[in-house]
C-alpha cells in the first residue's frame, strides 16, 4: 500500500513537472511568436518610414525640376518678348530713315524743279 502511494505520488510529481514543462514550451513559444511577430511589424514600420522618405525625396526633386523648367520657359518667353520688340523697333526706324530718305528725295525734287 505504500509503495502504491508512493508510486501515486511520484506519477503526481512527475505529471506536475511535464505540465511545468509544457506550460514553459508553450510560454516560451508564445514569447517567440510576439517577439517574432513584433520584428515584422518593426521591419513594416521602418519599410514604410523609408518608402514615405522616398517619396518625399521624389516629389521636392520633380517639384524643383517643374521650377527649373517653368523658370526656363519665362526666360525664353521673355527672351522672345524682347527680340520681338528690338525687331519691332528695328522695323520702325528702318521705316523712319526710308520715310526720312523720301522726304529729302522729295525736298530734293522741289527745290530742282522750283529752281
């Protein structure tokens, strides 16, 4: 009867410590798990920190590139402003002297035939 008791009592300990153990496994695959799991979501949080950064990056660079190029294109329409105007102001005083060379040919004429 004793050793039947004891036997209990060693099988009790013994199904207490595989319990124990069990309990630990499971603990500690549950810590893996988190910690597993909460690297992943790191990982995600610093892919996506990056790719915004990325993309921040992007936009202030095409952004200066439509400021270069708006920039250019005023340059140029100005450009183009100002040889319009010097050719328009070069059409009129061409148009000044021919008008002034009628006029003395005209003056010319006159005074030849009045004289």
């Amino acid at each position: 009867m004793m050793e039947k008791s004891k036997r209990e009592s060693e099988l009790k300990i013994q199904a207490e410590r595989n319990l124990a153990e069990k309990q630990k496994v499971e603990e500690e695959r549950i810590k893996k798990e988190t910690f597993d799991k909460n690297q992943r979501v790191e990982k995600e949080k610093e892919r996506r920190r990056i790719e915004k950064e990325q993309n921040k990056q992007r936009e202030e660079e095409e952004k200066k590139q439509a400021e270069h190029i708006k920039s250019i294109e005023e340059k140029q329409r100005a450009e183009a402003l100002d040889n319009k105007k010097r050719l328009e102001k070069e059409k009129e005083e061409e148009l000044k002297r021919k008008k002034k060379s009628l006029d003395l040919q005209k003056y010319r004429e006159e005074k030849k035939d009045r004289g």
